[in-house]
C-alpha cells in the first residue's frame, strides 16, 4: 500500500515536474546553432549595410533597425522555434532573446528569456547561451568582424556599463562545430533550416 502511494507520488512530481519544464511555464528548448548561425549573419549582414550606407557614427534609430532586422532573421522560414521570437538590447550590449508570445515585439512579464547573446572582445568571438546553461559560440573567419562600427558601438555600450574587455575570458563553450542541438530538433531540419537562413532573400536595405 504505501509502495502504491510512493509511485504515485513520484509520478505526481515527474508530472509536475514535466509540465512546468516541458511547456507552459518556461521557456522551451532552443537550437543554439540556428541563434548562433543567424545572430552572425545578421550582425555581418547589418555591417555592410551600415557601410554601404557610409554610417560614421551608430545611432539609437540604428541599433533599433538593426534589431528589428535580427528578429526578422530569427524568425525567417524556416523557423526553428515554437513561438515568434523577440529580441532586447540590453544596456551592458548583450541581446535577450525571448518568446514574444503575442508577436509585439516586447518582453511583456509573461514571456520567457530564451537565449543571451555576448560580446567577448578579447577572445573575440560572440557566446550565445540558452537557459538551461548550454552555450555555443561564434568566432569570426574573415578577421575584421569585431574591428566593425557596429561591434565598436556595441563595446563602447558594455564599457560605459562596467564591463571589462577581460571579463568573459573565463566563459566555457562547445565549440559551434561540436554544439549539438537539444534531440528534439531533427538533423534535417536543423540543415534546411540552416540553409534557409544563408539564402532566404533577406535584405539588409529597408
Ligand atoms: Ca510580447
């Protein structure tokens, strides 16, 4: 008898336990790679746009185009998360990603940080972190990409909150080529996905 009430109460708190995680209540699992592989595009993309445009200096109205454009690519088809999402631009310089649940393109109190995306100027690379503590990281080929004026705005922007150059050097990630994405998300999606980011007639012009 009390065997039967023992397995109850286990199932009881695996049901619970399953509910809050599993759906409502938090943020579902996230593909790092897909953030990682279009927070790059976006950010390089936006660059050349901005010099193309021959910008001198970096704006509040650029860093509000620019962020609508990186939600555009976070959500360009294919998508890879079950809700639209939002991103923040936050005043140390790092992006919140987070489920925009009624699409206004705000983090109202309900919906949940999905992802956090930071400048690690020293070692030169982004690192882009879920919730549950995974993180994966992107580290420019071309060099030049964290010289940028977007990048150097975004550094000027985390050095007037206090943070220093050397801050993040501590900071473990799976490397972008070994980070795996959570078993829910199938490889084929994952590739057509990636595909459909490099090649999904997005413009940097408005
Ligand atoms: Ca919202």
């Amino acid at each position: 008898m009390s065997n039967m009430k023992a397995i109850l109460g286990i199932a009881a708190v695996g049901f619970i336990f399953y509910t809050v995680l599993g759906s409502g209540g938090g943020a579902r699992a996230v593909d790092l790679g897909q953030v990682t592989d279009r927070t790059s595009f976006a950010l390089e993309n936006y660059s050349g746009f901005l010099e193309q445009k021959e910008v001198t200096e970096i704006s509040d109205a650029n860093m509000q185009e620019f962020t609508r454009y990186y939600q555009d690519v976070l959500n360009n088809e294919p998508r890879f998360y079950g809700e639209t999402l939002g991103v923040a631009y936050q005043d140390d310089a790092s992006f919140t990603g987070y489920a925009d649940s009624n699409d206004n393109g705000v983090q109202d109190s309900d919906e949940a940080k999905v992802f956090s995306v930071e400048l690690d100027s020293a070692n030169e690379r982004l690192i882009v972190s879920d919730v549950s503590g995974n993180s994966t990281e992107y580290r420019s080929s071309g060099g030049g990409f964290f010289t940028g004026m977007l990048i150097g705005s975004m550094l000027s922007r985390q050095g007037r909150s206090g943070i220093m150059p050397g801050s993040f050097s501590s900071r473990k990630t799976v490397a972008r080529s070994a980070y795996r994405a959570p078993s829910s998300f199938g490889s084929a999606m994952r590739s057509s996905a990636r595909s459909g980011a490099r090649s999904g007639g997005l413009s940097a012009g408005k």
